[in-house]
C-alpha cells in the first residue's frame, strides 16, 4: 500500500492502553480519508510497552516502531517520529487515546490548505487543575508566540512532512508546533475535535509540565526565533 499519512505515537509505560490503541487504529484504518500507518516511538519504557508494540507490528503491517535505548522525553519522541516519516503527511496522537484517530478525518479535510492542522479539546475531560493550567499555559504561550491557537497542548495534530522535518526541536518545543510552522512562513489552522477521560495508565505531566515548565521554554523559543534560519531556494544547477 503507498501510504500517505504516518500518525506517530510516544509511548512511555503505556501497556495498559496498548491495545486499545492497536484496536482503535485498526478501525480507523477502514474509514481513513488518506491510506495511514501507525509509527510507534517508544521512549525508554520500562514496562513491557516494547514487546507489546513488537507484538502489535508483527501481525499488522499497517504498524511500525523505533525504540530509544533510553527515556529522552516527548519532544524527542515526536522529532524522531517526524524524521522516520517517510510519508506525504505526519501526525501526532498520545497513546492514553483521550483524543481519537477518527478525529483525523476532520484535519484532513483542511490539511491540503493549510501546512499545520491542530485539534481543539471541546469538553475537556480532564480535572480543574489540569484544564486551568493548560488554560494559563495556553494563554502564556499565545502572548509570547502569537500564534492564535487556542490548544496548543492537544494531542491531535497533523502536518506536511517537509514542514515538521524542519523543525529544530528541543525539549518542550512539542508545545510551540504551530509556532515553528509560522516561522518557515507556513499556515496553520485549528478544528474542534472530541476529548475523552484517560481510562488507563498515569498522566506524565504535573503542575510544572503543564505551567512552569512551558512558562520557561517560551524564552527558549523567543531564542530560537530570533535565531531562526528561513530560506527559499529559487533556482539550482541540479535537476
């Protein structure tokens, strides 16, 4: 089959959702607007993740993986993603499924205008310390980027793969995606998608992930626009 959108998944001690995610997907694939497959990046899990991942991709080739030696986080986790895609398009799905891959269908609606196309949680299923941190969260990073999102955090994004390639990740850059594609002189767009309760498995962000941290890395990431490189190339001598 030739693909046209590789959904990368982080996984970090997820073994409880695994299977859920391998059955959600494998409906998804009979609905996809575009032929998808799945690329699982396993992050140093330390529970039997990998070997249920091994197991998922041995009798599904509509799966794949790669496996870090050692946890290096999510940023890490989406950057190798992206640069394994080797598809059209890329995008991005947590494995605790408190979005959903059917939700995909709605970006891909968009995907042909735009270069980034992110979810907005409607809902949010998820406790008032939570959502009010990721609300203040969103709202710092908004004053900093001035990217006009409104759920920068939701875990239900699809891209260009020529466009992710090209973004310079560092951890926590995971929460300014749309602003790395603004900065390449991209479009980006947000859809409303639905949202969900984590059934299984612990959350892997507390307080300081979701509002501290985040409140630091937009210096990084005024860093990094200021350092940006964004070039065009207009002719070449090759073919």
């Amino acid at each position: 089959m030739e693909y046209r959108l590789t959904v990368v998944v982080p996984v970090y001690n997820e073994e409880e959702n695994l299977a859920r995610v391998e059955e959600a997907f494998t409906t998804y694939f009979k609905v996809a607007a575009a032929p998808t497959k799945v690329l699982f990046v396993n992050d140093g899990s330390k529970d039997q993740s990998l070997q249920m991942i091994s197991a998922i991709c041995e009798r599904n080739s509509h799966f794949e993986f790669i496996s870090f030696s050692k946890n290096c986080g999510l940023s890490a986790a989406i950057k190798a993603g992206f640069d394994y895609t080797d598809t059209e398009l890329v995008g991005y799905i947590d494995s605790d499924l408190q979005t959903t891959p059917d939700d995909f269908n709605l970006l891909l609606e968009h995907i042909g205008n735009f270069d980034l196309v992110t979810g907005v949680r409607s809902n949010r299923k998820d406790s008032f310390v939570k959502n009010m941190s990721s609300t203040i969260a969103n709202g710092i990073r908004r004053t900093f980027t001035h990217d006009g999102m409104d759920d920068t955090g939701c875990p239900l994004k699809i891209l260009k793969t020529d466009y992710a390639k090209r973004i310079p990740m560092f951890k926590g850059l995971h929460r300014f995606l749309p602003a790395m594609i603004l900065l390449q002189n991209g479009t980006i767009k947000q859809v409303t998608v639905s949202h969900f309760p984590r059934i299984a498995g612990e959350a892997k962000f507390g307080l300081w992930n979701r509002l501290l941290g985040p409140l630091m890395d937009c210096f990084a990431y005024l860093w990094m626009k200021k350092k940006y490189i964004n070039y065009h190339v207009g002719s070449s001598s090759r073919g």
